[in-house]
C-alpha cells in the first residue's frame, strides 16, 4: 500500500479538536487504501456477491459529506453528485472525477465545521433536529464502518493489508 501518511489525532486534544481530528484521520484512511491503484483495479467488486467497489465507496462518502453538511448542517439543498442512487455504479465512472468530488466535499465540510459558532447548537432539518456534534461523531461512525470494506477490498484487490 501507498506510503500516504495519516495525521495523527491529538491524545489531549478538547471535544471539537478531537472530534475533527478524528474524521480527518478516517477520511485519509480512505484516501490511503485507494492510493496507487489503476482505475480499473478501484472499479473493482472484489468481494462477490457485493456490489461494494473502492471506487463506489469514494462516491458514497462524497454524497454523505454533501447530505450530512450541506443540507442537514448548512440548510442547502445541494442537488446528488450522481443521481439516481449511482454512487455504487462504476463501470462507467471516471475515479479522477469521483475523487475531486469526494476532496472538493471534504473541503466544504471541514469549512462547515471551522466555521460553526457552536458544536451543539441544534440545527432542524426536514422533520429532526441534529447538533453539528452529531453530525461529526456519525461521519467518524460513517467512515469506520466503510474503512472497514475498504480494508477487504484492498486484500483482494492486491494482497495490501494493513490499518
């Protein structure tokens, strides 16, 4: 696997530094299990019968990031990068595309976040109500849950194994 480093969370870091951090970390795991491989071997669906491919995970997290902070957080309603549920789609998919979307979200998430005044002041979106802490601590959730798929992938793909 890539020698793509991760910053390391902060150990005495407060609630919203560590926070953040954190999601930072899981966003670069992702970012480091897809590091070095053809576009071909990241449209791949490793693990039959799944329809899971490292290229897919990159589009869902980015749809997640623009759904989570976006509209829930901000209030947009920031149209589907992909729509019709294509995330998990890829035979077709330019990886150089999904990528810039996936970071270009990133970006505006972390600003979100840098920006808020308050990691608990409660924000309604549709019919519910979500602090910004919330919001964070799924997306740490949300990452682990897919870094966990992409550690299979990779195995499969090319034997890399590791964190």
């Amino acid at each position: 696997m890539s020698d793509q480093q991760r910053t390391e969370p902060s150990r005495v870091a407060d609630d919203r530094a560590s926070l953040t951090e954190f999601l930072q970390y899981q966003r670069e795991t992702l970012a480091m299990k897809c590091a070095g491989l053809t576009s071909e071997q990241l449209r791949l669906r490793a693990v039959p019968p799944s329809e899971l491919s490292l290229l897919g995970l990159v589009r869902h997290l980015a749809e997640v990031e623009r759904g989570w902070f976006r509209n829930v957080v901000n209030g947009d309603e920031a149209p589907v990068h992909w729509p019709g549920g294509t995330a998990f789609e890829v035979a077709a998919a330019d990886p150089d595309e999904a990528f810039r979307v996936w970071h270009e979200e990133c970006a505006r998430s972390r600003a979100t976040v840098n920006d808020a005044a308050s990691f608990d002041a409660p924000v309604r979106w549709r019919e519910e109500v979500f602090t910004l802490r919330y919001v964070v601590t799924h997306m740490i959730e949300e990452y682990a849950r897919h870094n966990g798929h992409a550690d299979l992938l990779r195995e499969c793909i090319d034997g890399s194994t590791g964190e």
